[in-house]
C-alpha cells in the first residue's frame, strides 16, 4: 500500500499546485482598454506599467513575474498582478546612446543565470558590445562574469539573447555597420554566436574553437525557438528587404551581397558563387521588425503554432503562422497599427498571456507619440466574448489612401525624417527647407539613389534606393520638393531617367 499511497499523494499534491497555478489572479481585474476580436477568441488589452526608458527585453521570470531591461541600463522586476516594481541591477558600465545601451536579456531555465548584453565604452572612447552572465536571487542581480566583448558602433549592435534546448547561451550581433563583417568568419559581427553558459565554445559548434553559429547577417533585433527546437531570427534590412530566417548551424544568410531572396541580377550572381539560405519571409517596404517569440499556448487558438513579431517602423503586430514542420511562414495577420507606437519587445506568459513592451522613447515614431504613459508594458489576455466589446479592434485594414509620391516617402523616408519632414536633430536632416531638397533636383536624386554615409558624429546612415524605378525616384523627389515648406517645379521621370545615366 505504500508503494501505492506516495506516488498517489504526490500526483494529488502536482494536480492541487497546478490547480492553484492557472487559477491564479492574473491582473485581469485591471481594467481592459480595449478589446483584440480575432475569429472565435476575445483579447482583453491592459496596462501593466507606465513610465518605462524604452524596455528593450521582456521575460517572463522563474518568480512568475516580468522581468525586463531598460535602455538606460537598468534591469527590473513587476508584478503583473499588483504592478509592483523591483530594481535588479543598474549597470553603471552602460553607454547609451539612441539605439545602444543595456539591450537583450535571457534568463536560463535551469540554472540561476541571468545574460545581457550591452554596449559600453573603452578608454579610447571606442564602442563594444558586452555579453555579461549574472547570478539572480531573489532580490539583486550579483556576481557579473564579462562572457564575451566585440567590436561596436554608433548603430547596428543587435541585439538579442536566448537559450537553447540543449542549455547553450546565443547571442546575436549587429555588423557594427561594417557589411563587410557579416560573411568574415574571423569577425564575430553580423553574427549569431554559441557558448555554454561558462563562457566557453562548445565542441560541436560549426568551425572550431570559434562562437560563430550562423553568419551573414546585417542587425538581428529578435530571436525566439519553437517548441520543436528551431530557431528564428527577425532582422532589419537596409532599404528593403527586412527578414525573419530560419537558423541553421553554420548558415550563410547572405548580408551584405543579397538582401531578402536574391532576386537581382547582381544578387543572383552572388547567390551562384555564395549559396546562402533564403529568408523565411521579407517586407519591402521595410517594417523593421523587432522582439519575436514563440506562440503556442491553449489559451487564444488562433495563434497556435505561430511566430509573434513587434515592429517598429509599422508599429504592429504581426502573427505569422508556421507549416506544421516549423521550417516556414505560411501566413501572416497585422494587429495594432499605430495604436500603441513601436512595439520593441514580446513574451508569453505559462498561462497563454501575451505581454509586448513599446519603444516611444528612442526614436521619437511621429504624431501622438511618445504620450505621457510611454514607455509601457502591455498585455494580451483572453476575456469573455460579449456583444458590446470595450474598443473593439481587429485586424487590420487600409482605409487611408495616399498619392504615389506619399505613399513612398511614408514606406522609405518617414521613419528618420518623419512626416512632418522635420527629422531628428543631430541624426537625420530637416527636409523641409533643406538645401539638396531646394536645390538642383540632380542632386536630391544622387542622395536617393546612392545613399549617404554617417557623419562620425551621429553615426547615421541613408541607405541607397537604387533598386526603385524611375517613376518610384520621379514621385518621391516631387513629393519631398512640394511638401511642407518647398515649393519647387517638378521634374519629369525623363529627368530622373537622364541623371541615373549619369550619376555613378
């Protein structure tokens, strides 16, 4: 009878824990703000935290509570039921700067480490980007070990973090906007690197004695693994092309000689030289795609077995659904378009919760953001369907039409120059009034097509449009020369079509 009565009491104790788990308050007695109706499931949508500096990772913690970065350098705790808030860690070693500072985070299942990366900066006034392993308590973060350090930049750092089934630290990074980096297997940059969780390369890494797992890639913003062990990568693209890819041990994903499915000559022609692995899915216009996770919880059955994506330049949501071998995106549903800003950051919760953290505060999006309440932590939770929803929203549909020429600099510009054509003082330029813009047209085009190069100063780049066809260049420089403040003829797509001729 004993042999019988231990196991039995130790089932009845698992079941009555459980029991207690999923019936746990939720916060869902916080009120609901409005109301995500998918086709048979009810999304309540509440406030969890307001005042937040740009939380650029969310996780769910082995507390129950959600744990998550702060740009500025600090790492946090918050009770999603109560709200309350708890300091982990300020790291004094931080360097912030637009888009550096503390940025991914993962905490380990099984053993009580934490890992983050962050920029910092050396003597000589040089950026790196810092993988740090930190022991968790109850109450503080302790016991730093520096795992790894690599060549930085003013942008392009990454950065995400994750675990792996089998325990392994991956950790992606940014080609420090060197594209040249991204194919170097003697760079660590434009990367996604493997270690254990000492710091150490793993035996069965892809080249030997190196951290380097996969390569060729530009500036990976999320990563997330499926339930069967696959991992995915979102990143941002130059002027098209931003990509979720399927990871595989030692894939060359292409940056910077493709972007997105090698469908140019020029492409094509490196693809014969270099094969590389086609992305499982990419946007251009570019929608510069953020934290990703892995959905498949009971508790919204529409999302099961899909891919969660926040996007900044979009500001949506994107579910993107997997064939059943979780090797590629079949489908793809947008939420939230412009509703609550840039979404930077995504977690579920064990119960099915979908929590995403917005990023208002680092890139000033446009109109109506950032409001007093940004930066916040929101979550998605299934509610009693009812005929009169607060806020009803759904997916989303265009209702706006735009002229050809709008439409364009809205997908290509309005990111850094933003609507207005005001830019953003210090990194991008005032269009309205500028002087190429009022100038001989010639010279606008030549900055469409060829791009132009950061200044040490800010850093910032703008990428080269040359894959767009005359009409495209016709409409958008008319555009730019007949808004806000400019008031210049307009020129014909003959003229765009003479100065490709002749810019090199």
């Amino acid at each position: 009878m004993k042999r019988i009565a231990v196991p039995l009491l130790l089932v009845l104790c698992v079941a009555i824990a459980a029991i207690f788990y999923f019936l746990r308050p939720k916060g869902r007695q916080l009120p609901v703000e409005a109301t995500l109706m998918l086709k048979s499931s009810s999304l309540g949508i509440t406030t969890v935290a307001t005042g937040l500096h740009v939380p650029w990772e969310i996780c769910w913690g082995p507390d129950n509570q959600i744990w998550f970065t702060e740009q500025r350098g600090t790492i946090s705790k918050i009770d999603p039921v109560t709200g309350k808030k708890k300091l982990l860690l300020l790291e004094p070693e931080v360097y912030l700067k637009r888009t550096l500072g503390i940025l991914g985070m993962a905490i380990h299942p099984t053993a009580p480490f934490v890992f983050v990366d962050y920029t910092t900066r050396r003597p000589d006034s040089s950026v790196i980007s810092r993988l740090v392993r930190y022991t968790y308590t109850a109450d503080t973060l302790k016991d730093p070990l520096v795992m790894l350090e690599v060549p930085g930049a003013t942008g392009h750092n990454g950065s995400r973090v994750a675990i792996s089934p089998d325990g392994k630290v991956i950790w992606s990074t940014g080609d420090a906007t060197r594209g040249a980096n991204a194919p170097d297997t003697a760079s660590p940059n434009g990367k996604v690197l493997r270690l254990n969780i000492d710091g150490s390369i793993p035996a069965d890494n892809p080249y030997p004695g190196n951290p380097l797992w996969s390569r060729g890639h530009r500036n990976i913003q999320g990563l997330a693994y499926t339930d069967k062990g696959h991992l995915f990568a979102s990143e941002h693209g130059d002027a098209m092309d931003d990509e979720v890819n399927y990871i595989r041990k030692g894939g060359f994903y292409g940056w910077p000689g493709i972007e997105g499915y090698a469908d140019r000559d020029d492409e094509k022609r490196y693809a014969d030289t270099f094969p590389f692995i086609h992305p499982a899915k990419a946007w251009t216009p570019t929608i510069a795609p953020a934290g990703i996770t892995y959905y498949h919880a009971a508790a919204i059955p529409e999302w099961q077995n899909t891919l969660l994506l926040g996007t900044l330049k979009t500001a949506s949501l994107r579910v993107l659904q997997l064939n059943a071998a979780q090797d590629s995106i079949i489908g793809e549903t947008t939420y939230l378009t412009g509703i609550y800003g840039r979404l930077r950051a995504i977690c579920v919760s064990p119960a099915g919760d979908v929590y995403m953290a917005t990023s208002n505060r680092d890139w000033n999006p446009g109109k109506g953001f950032p409001i007093a309440e940004d930066d916040r932590i929101l979550r998605l939770s299934p509610i009693a369907r009812t005929a009169d929803p607060v806020k009803p929203l759904g997916p989303d549909t265009l209702t706006v039409s735009l002229s050809k020429g709008q439409a364009l600099y809205k997908s290509y510009c309005e990111a850094c120059h933003k609507a207005d054509g005001k830019g953003v003082e210090g990194s991008f330029p005032a269009l309205d009034g500028n002087k190429i813009v009022n100038g001989k047209p010639q010279a606008l085009v030549a900055v469409i097509l060829k791009g132009k190069s950061g200044t040490l100063k800010s850093g910032e780049q703008m990428p080269a449009f040359s894959f767009l066809s005359d009409a495209d260049v016709t409409s958008i420089t008319n555009y730019i020369r007949n808004s806000w403040g400019n008031q210049v003829y307009e020129i014909s797509f003959e003229d765009v079509e003479r100065f490709r001729k002749k810019i090199k």
